[in-house]
C-alpha cells in the first residue's frame, strides 16, 4: 500500500491505540511508507473521530490522525478477536498498543503470546505512567503529564495559575518518543534478531524538553518560577505589541542579537553596561530592557517591525493564529501545509508530513478512512474465507 521507494515500505504496523499519542506515533511512520493498519472495536470507535468540530457528521481531526492507515473493526476481547489478532501479529512488525497495564495479558495477547508467534516482533506499550510503578494503572492522560512534569508550574504569569496547553501538547512529544523508540527497537532487531518491548510513559517525554530543571535543582536546589513570557536566561525576550494593534516575540539568546536588538530601537549605550555581557545578568533587567524595546516597536507597525528586525538581522517572528499560518511564505515554501483529496469530503488542507528527505520523501497517500472500511479486505489479504469472516460478524468479533 506504499511506493517501494519509500523508506518504511515492507514495514507494518498494528495500531491498537487510542486518542493521541500512540496513533500519532503510528501516523507519523505511516508518513514514510509503512502499511498501518488501524484495529478499532466494532461499537466503541478511536474516540478522536469525535474529538472536536465536525463536518457532515465526520470528525475532522480523524482525517489527520487517521491518514494513510488502512481501519480494520476486531473485538479484542472476543475469541475471535484474539485469533485474529495473533495471525495478523504472526506477519507484523510493530504493534503500538495503548491500553492500562495487564489489558492485553487479560485478553491472552500479552507479550509472551505475541512473541511466541513472532519473536521479532516490537511492541510499543504507550501509558500514562509507564508498565510500573505506583501510578501505573491510574488512567492517564496527557493533561496529566503537563501537570505532574512540572511543564505546568513554569507556565503562566508570575502571580497568574499555573497553565495548561489548549492543545496536546505531552501527547504528541510522547508520539515523537514513540516513533524515535519503534525506529530505535527495529535498529536493535537488525542486529539482534529479536524484537523487544517499548514501554513509553508520556510522562517522561516531556520532562526531557523542559531542559536541565532536574539537574539545577540537584545542584543548586534552584527551582524555575513562572515569568510569563520573559526567560530567566536571557532578555529582552517577550511579546511586543505594535502600532497597529497586532503583537510580535523577540528572542535573543544569542548575545550579538541582543546588542543588534539594543542598536535597533536606539538604546546602544544599554550594551556598555557590565550586566549586558551574559544572558542571565540581562535577565535581571528586563524591566529596563523590555520597556526600550517595547516603546520602539509600539510606534511601528508589524511590516515595518518585522522589516527593520530582520535587516538588521535580529530574531524575530509575528504572533500568529492558523489564519496567518495558512498563509505565511516560509510555511508555503516549505510545503508545511499540503492538500490531500478524500472521498469524503473533498479537498482538504492538513499538515505535511514532519520532514523532508531529500531522496526518499514521505507522501499523504489518504486521509483517515471510514470506520472499519478495509475489514474485509485486509481480513482476506490474511486467508480468512468469507464464510468465516461472517461467523466472526456474528460472534461480534467484527
């Protein structure tokens, strides 16, 4: 089901996830060329097909999760569901599962009966908390790993709550971990043989991309606070608003941008100070800085911020919501934005895949696909007769 010149063809993937990060870590190798086969059950659907706005009745974030796989219905729980289940894991590659600790052994589908009928086979286990450990069968979710990482507690303003994302944010960093890990575990099995468990915990993910927190409060018991949109580590880094009532950040973690920033908005004498030498000192005055900056951008509009900004090779970027995104030429040179035709729904705009290899791209080969549309299909690619499909039906394995 994928162009043989993709880097991932010959390579399949059972998704048995549900919601976010587990399915997306099988949509992004799906991406590349791998035949993903999406197991839902036959009443209770992946839940992101109803997860935000709609049209005609068809949940529009499905149409990403749920591009270039091909949706299989299975019972896991029935007999049924598990043979067929274990004939399919007999010719798979990976299987990405998602469900509390001991779900699968429950059903006889634990680790030791998938490896018995593929000793190669990877099983990526996506949970909140991981396969142990005290929390291990709490249901988890990715709000919960922006809370307890500690993502949350250095999010908002000073004297403001701790924030969450309004979007999923652990979900998909520990998607990005989970792909990394399959890739990772299928490197291992060329040299080996043998296939292996992943255990991903969405917790973990996202502690690592919040930096060196743990190893500054080891070493100097310093614990990071909120500061809203400034940065204990360099300044002036924030948003600005303009002239025309829109708004821009300003970054400078690099000390020659901080002084052509400085030189811009014509507080030169500002990077004379002994304080200005190092990030952390220009933290300290970001009162004094934020305040120069500020004024010279409130008396520009955006174009002419954002111009003045980048001729003088300083970083800079507009504030932008998805109608500004769908639109920007950097976006559009890239092709970050692509069209893909669905049956459904026509022509709709979704997001390219993460990255592009210079000579064996991954495509958008569908949109996510009507619940259980390839059942019969894939359960005949695998040698079930139709007879036996329909005793199936009407066991309620399908």
């Amino acid at each position: 089901m994928s162009t043989p010149t993709a880097p991932l063809a010959g390579l399949r993937v059972l998704d048995l996830a549900t919601l976010f990060a587990g399915p997306l870590a099988a949509t992004m190798l799906g991406d590349f060329g791998a035949e993903v086969i999406k197991v839902e059950h036959p009443r209770k659907p992946d839940p992101s097909r109803g997860h935000g706005p709609s049209k005609d009745g068809i949940g529009l974030w499905w149409k990403l999760l749920g591009r270039n796989k091909r949706t299989l219905t299975l019972d896991l729980s029935a007999p049924g569901g598990r043979d067929v289940l274990l004939r399919l894991a007999a010719e798979t590659d990976v299987v990405i599962e998602n469900f509390r600790p001991g779900t699968l052994e429950r059903w006889g589908l634990g680790w030791e009966e998938l490896r018995a009928v593929n000793p190669r086979l990877v099983l990526a286990r996506v949970t909140g908390f991981g396969q142990k450990g005290p929390y291990a069968h709490r249901p988890g979710f990715g709000t919960l790993a922006e809370a307890m990482s500690g993502f949350a507690a250095v999010t908002g303003e000073p004297d403001g709550p701790p924030t969450l994302p309004p979007f999923g944010l652990a979900d998909s960093i520990a998607a990005l971990a989970t792909a990394y890990a399959v890739m990772t575990a299928l490197a291992g099995r060329d040299r080996t043989g043998g296939g292996q468990v992943v255990d991903m915990a969405i917790i973990e993910p996202i502690l690592t991309v919040l930096g060196p927190q743990p190893l500054w409060y080891d070493q100097l018991g310093y614990v990071q606070p909120r500061t809203g949109n400034r940065s204990r580590n360099n300044a002036p880094r924030n948003t600005y608003r303009t002239a025309d009532g829109h708004w821009v950040a300003v970054s400078t973690s690099a000390q020659s941008v901080a002084e052509r920033v400085m030189r811009l908005v014509g507080r030169p004498e500002l990077t004379e100070e002994p304080w200005f030498s190092a990030g952390s000192t220009r933290a300290e005055h970001a009162d004094e800085l934020d305040e120069a900056v500020g004024h010279w951008i409130a008396q520009r509009t955006r174009e002419e911020v954002v111009d003045a900004f980048e001729k003088a090779e300083a970083a800079i970027a507009p504030i932008q919501d998805v109608r500004d995104v769908m639109e920007d030429p950097q976006y559009r040179a890239l092709g970050t934005i692509t069209e893909v035709e669905d049956p459904e729904l026509g022509t709709l705009r979704m997001q390219n895949v993460l990255f592009r290899l210079s000579e064996t791209p991954g495509a958008i080969r569908w949109a996510g696909r009507p619940h259980g549309a390839d059942t019969d299909e894939i359960l005949a690619e695998l040698g079930l007769s139709a007879p036996a499909v329909a005793a199936l039906r009407d066991e309620g394995a399908l």
